[in-house]
C-alpha cells in the first residue's frame, strides 16, 4: 500500500492524486484477493476434511459418503461465487 501512494508522478496535484488513488485501488485489489478468501469456502473446506476423516475411520458409512459428496457441491458453489466477485 505504502509503496502505491508513495509513487511519483507528474502534472497538476488533482491529476496526481487521481494517479495515486488508481495505484492504491490496484493494490488493494490484489491484497483482498491473495488475504481475505471467501470465509465460507473456508469452512466448507474444513468441514469437508474432517468427514474425509472420518471416513478413513469408517470406510464403509454410506451416510458419510453422501454428507461428503454433499460438502464438495457446495464448496464448488461457493468458490465459484467468490471468482465472481473478484471480476
């Protein structure tokens, strides 16, 4: 962030700061995307490692089957929302 505002350029200070400001928009941008994922894939992705789990524990539970394929549904449903808002 410091080095986008701290950046130099030339013309009247309006013409400046608008440069500043789109340097700064650019910056946040790419930090929101590489620190703030969607919270909610984050958790679907928790969740669903610890069926995956306990399906290793229980292979042969048809109940943790469905609840896992359910979970992968959901997370693909979510990851595809969060791509869409960083368009």
């Amino acid at each position: 962030m410091n080095k986008a505002w701290s950046s130099q350029s030339q013309g009247y200070p309006l013409f400046r700061l608008v440069n500043k400001l789109k340097s700064l928009k650019m910056a946040l941008k790419s930090w929101r995307k590489s620190d703030f994922s969607s919270p909610a894939a984050k958790i679907n992705g928790i969740r669903e490692e610890h069926v995956r789990n306990q399906l290793a524990a229980q292979p042969l539970d048809p109940t943790l089957h469905q609840e896992e394929l359910t979970l992968r549904k959901e997370l693909v449903f979510w990851l595809a929302n969060e791509e869409d808002q960083f368009k």
